[in-house]
C-alpha cells in the first residue's frame, strides 16, 4: 500500500511538474512570438516579409495573436481540477481555444503560400496547418457527441500541434548553437529541420502519451471490470 501510494504521489508530481514546464513555456513563447505583429510595422516580423505580397505581414498576424492566445489557453484545459471545478468556464475556454486555432491555422496557410524560407518549410507549414484544422474539427465533432474520452485524445493532438510554435524555436536556438561547429550549416536548413522536427516530435510524444494516460488505463480498468463482472453464459 505504501509503495503504491508512494508511487502515484510520484506520478502526481511528475505531472504538475510537466504541465509546469509545457505552461511557463507556451507563455514565454507566446510573450516573444505575438508582440512584434501588435505593433503594425512589418519592419518588427520575425520571419521574413515579402514585399511584394501586400498581405503577408497581415496574415502572419492574424496567425500570430489567436496562435499564441491558444498557446496559453491550452495548459488550462488539460487541468482535471480545473475541469471537474470550474466546468463553464472549462467550455467557454474550449471555444475560445478552437476558434482561435481555426483562424490562425487559416492565416498560416496563406502565409505559408509566400514564405521565403524555402519549399520544404513551406510544406511542413502546410502539412502542420492542415492537421491542426483537422484535430480541432474532430476534437469539436466528438464533444457535440458526448465521446469525452475521444475528445480529451484529439484535443492532446491539437495541442501537441499548437505547442509546436514553441519546440520549433527550441530546435532552432539548439541548431543555431550548434552551427559553429559545422560551417556548412545555412540558417534555411536549420529552420527547415526545425520545423519538421518540431511537427514529426510533437506528434510521437502526443501519441506516446494517448496510449500511456489514457488508453491503457482505461484498458486496465475495462479487464478488471470483466474480472469482477464476468459475462453470463447464455
């Protein structure tokens, strides 16, 4: 019993100081990434503008300012207290949290049309953008269904695909460490890599921790009750 009790204090622990970890880093990349696109100068854009793509800087924008607020939205939503407590406000966030990623997983695509960071990026934008549309009409679809347990699992996806924003920048300040040591290296295929890597990462650890935190349980808890409720012969 001891060490059981032990153990699950130790998961607990763990837990919050993951969530702590995924919070503190979405805000701080969101306080980076969204304030130069509140400023209406161009000039401020952390990536590259087009010049003769009038709309760039705005689209870029318009993804910037709903992306970070779901950034910073998302670690909420994963907090069982925070759900089980506060269940209204628990929604409002949810639809706050799906129309943001609507409009900024729109915007990207448009920005990802005139990027000039090269064709691979460009499709790992595409492919991100795409996805993250996708995950958010599933984890909206199966709510409307009463399925919480399909929702909880497409929402992990979505915010897998929203935290993306944040390991993108991780990978891209690792590669720029590392490119002294390798001359050759461009600051493209740094930026290419990083992205791919931070769509293809976020995706395995999302999928690792589904099968982990919430299909095995819930597997477990299915055969103990078939143990202790076994099927009447007919």
């Amino acid at each position: 019993m001891v060490t059981k009790t032990l153990s699950r204090t130790a998961r607990r622990r763990w837990w919050w100081a993951l969530w702590g970890l995924l919070a503190v880093s979405a805000v701080a990349i969101a306080g980076y990434a969204v304030p130069p696109y509140l400023t209406g100068n161009s000039a401020d854009s952390n990536v590259p503008i087009d010049p003769d793509v009038a709309l760039h800087y705005l689209s870029l924008a318009v993804h910037a300012v709903p992306g970070g607020l779901a950034m910073i939205i998302g670690p909420l939503q994963f907090v069982p207290r925070f759900r089980a407590r506060y269940p209204k406000w628990h929604r409002v966030a949810g639809r706050v949290y799906l129309i943001s990623v609507i409009i900024a997983s729109g915007a990207s695509l448009y920005a990802a049309t005139f990027t000039l960071s090269g064709f691979a990026i460009q499709v790992g934008f595409y492919v991100l953008a795409v996805a993250w549309l996708f995950t958010a009409a599933k984890a909206y679809r199966t709510i409307r269904r009463g399925e919480v347990a399909l929702h909880r699992i497409w929402m992990i996806r979505n915010y897998a695909l929203t935290f993306a924003a944040v390991t993108l920048r991780i990978y891209l300040l690792i590669g720029l460490q590392l490119k002294p040591s390798f001359p050759g290296l461009e600051f493209d295929e740094i930026y290419t890599a990083s992205g791919w890597a931070s769509i293809l990462v976020n995706v395995l650890v999302a999928e690792y921790f589904i099968i982990q935190r919430t299909l095995t349980p819930l597997a477990r808890r299915r055969r103990e009750s078939t143990k202790e409720n076994p099927p009447v012969p007919v």
